[in-house]
C-alpha cells in the first residue's frame, strides 16, 4: 500500500519503498523488514508505511528517486542487474543482507542448485553492494566482505521482539519424554539431518523426543518415529517455551558463517537452554548463554542427553542468560540505529 513521508527538506514529498525477495511468511522478511514497519506503525499513528513489493505482496514499478530498501535480491532468476539499477535510480538505495549470498555461487556443499548457477548469489550480491548508497549487513562477517563494495556499512543484528514470546519459568523436565525443539523451513531442515544419528541415540537413551516447526514431513521422514512436524504460522514462536532444549546445527562453511543466529535468539526469547553448532554469530550467542558447543555428531548426542539430565537449575542458569541476549538483540535496542541506517526521515 503506498504512502509518503516528507524528509527534511520543506515542502518536498519522498515516497519509501521495500523489496523483498519472499512472502511475507520468511522469516527474514519479517525480522528484516515486515516487522520494523509495523512497530513504528503502532509507535506513531501519523506514520505512513512505506510500499512493500514481493511475492503476495505490491508488484508495482518502484518509481525513480524513491528510497529504496532492498532485501537480498529482487528476483529470484537474477544476476544483479535489475538489482543494481533498482539501487542506483533511488535518491537513497540501501541493501540489506542478513545471509551469506556473497559466497553463494551455486556449487556450495549441500546447498548448490544446478539452477543457480546461471544466476549465483553471489554475483547478485556484489553488484547491489556496489550500487547501494549504504548496506545493512546482519553481522561482522557479512559487514567485512560488504566493506569492500561499498563505502557506508551499518551493522544491524537480526532481532527478536522479547514481549512476543511466552517465557519459561519452570525448567524442571517433568515429562519422560523430553522436548527438543527446532524451528526453520525446509531450505535449512538439512541441518537438522546432519545430526540425526545424534537426535536418534540421544532419543534411544533418554526418550527424548524433538519438534520440528517449519521442516517439511517428507524431509524428515526417516525420524518420524521421534520427530514431529510442525506448520510454521504466526502463533509458533509461542511453542517455542514448551521445549526443554533448542537446537541449532550448522555446518562450519563460509555461507553459514554468515548466518544472523535467529534461532538461537528465539529460543533466548522464550528462556529455553540452547544447543548449537559453534559457527558465526553462533559462538558469541553460545558463550554468553553459557549454552553447549557440539563439534561432531558424537558431541551433539552427548549433549543433548548432559543437558537433558543436567539439574533444572543449570537449565535456568542458562535460560536467565539468554534473556539478557534477547534484550539486547531486541528491536527497541536498535530502534534508532535502524531508522537511521534505511535513511527514512522521522516526523
């Protein structure tokens, strides 16, 4: 839906414009984009959203000399053309990239696609960098490389809304079969399959059972003895506290080192004590939550089963930890620091 804001020159009327490369149901284009709109809707009623293209979304032209945000990519079969002179034409173009696109050239381990090839990523990503006035990158690793291509980086972390989570307040495990949870798509569930002869002993040992919100049942089907499927919507992120433990395993690859750490600062959100890969943003999150570090698979199911079995009060230790991370990956910490960076202009 379209609107205007006028910025700080009198009388002259600029018209705010984002483009997402996924619904609205992604949740980077949530977390990155959907959701900072809608909170500064709710903070002042005088605000006039700006126009949001993408899948399901407006699919309008965007006009020239609006400023742009754009998210990743544009289009999906691209080589970072229509991206670059989407940024280009804008009076202010600004590109957000909370992923690792910049090494995604179609032939990554586990992620290649023979279809990307033509189109890679990573080119897409370099030619927006080099065309934006400014990029948002969603940590150090991405900010490093985007240093390179253009001259104004701003570090904007992914963020959670802590109020939007139902918090744990008991970490005593009273069911005999302890939750495991896990929340994704099936674009990242790979991960989770990786460890799935960790998720499988841990389960022979303990009972333990996981859930899996957002996965595909077809993807998981040789778990499906232990392994329940969740559909991701919009009331999920409430599940999250029935877990006793959250996991997130990645690979130690360039892409997923540039991974934004979401799961992990949901599980915070919700007090639930995390297991992850030791990867990217991952390590810091780990170490100021005190959460566990697996390397190998013979690592994640040992544990799973330690954290399982650990006294409830060090799973609270934990838990308490996570949501001092919360808070300060929260989008009223960086509230100021994001409306600065995209350049709109407040009332």
């Amino acid at each position: 839906m379209p609107g205007t804001l006028e910025d700080a020159t009198p009388h002259r009327v600029v018209a705010h414009h984002v483009v997402v490369p996924y619904p609205a149901s992604n949740s980077s284009v949530r977390t990155r984009a959907l959701h900072w709109i809608d909170r500064m809707g709710a903070a002042d009623p005088e605000f006039v959203g700006p126009v949001v293209h993408g899948p399901g979304l407006e699919r309008s032209r965007v006009p020239v000399d609006a400023t742009v945000l754009l998210l990743r990519n544009a289009r999906r079969f691209t080589r970072g053309r229509f991206e670059s002179s989407l940024l280009r034409r804008a009076c202010v173009g600004v590109y957000d990239l909370d992923d690792g696109l910049p090494w995604d050239d179609g032939t990554l381990p586990g992620l290649g696609h023979w279809w990307k090839r033509p189109w890679p990523r990573s080119l897409v990503a370099r030619r927006s960098a080099e065309s934006a006035d400014r990029v948002i990158a969603g940590n150090i690793t991405i900010a490093n490389w985007a240093t390179e291509h253009c001259r104004d980086v701003r570090v904007i972390p992914t963020c959670v809304e802590p109020s939007d989570y139902r918090r744990r307040s008991d970490w005593t495990i009273a069911n005999p079969e302890p939750l495991i949870g896990w929340i994704g798509s099936p674009a990242t569930q790979g991960y989770l399959l990786d460890i799935a002869p960790a998720l499988r002993s841990a389960h022979d040992r303990t009972g333990m059972r996981v859930e899996a919100i957002g996965a595909s049942p077809d993807g998981l089907a040789s778990l499906a003895d232990f392994v329940t499927v969740v559909p991701w919507d919009r009331s999920s992120d409430q599940r999250i506290s029935r877990w006793d433990v959250g996991v997130m395993p990645l690979r130690d690859g360039l892409y997923e080192r540039a991974k934004c750490g979401y799961k992990l600062l949901q599980y915070a959100a919700a007090g639930v004590p995390a297991i992850a890969s030791p990867v990217g943003v991952n390590s810091d999150i780990l170490a100021a939550t005190g959460g566990l570090a697996p390397l190998t698979v013979g690592e994640w199911a040992e544990a799973l089963i330690e954290l399982v079995n650990a006294p409830a009060s060090k799973r609270q230790v934990m838990a308490e930890a996570g949501f001092d991370v919360a808070d300060a990956h929260s989008y009223g910490t960086w509230h100021d620091r994001w409306v600065d960076a995209v350049g709109w202009p407040t009332p």
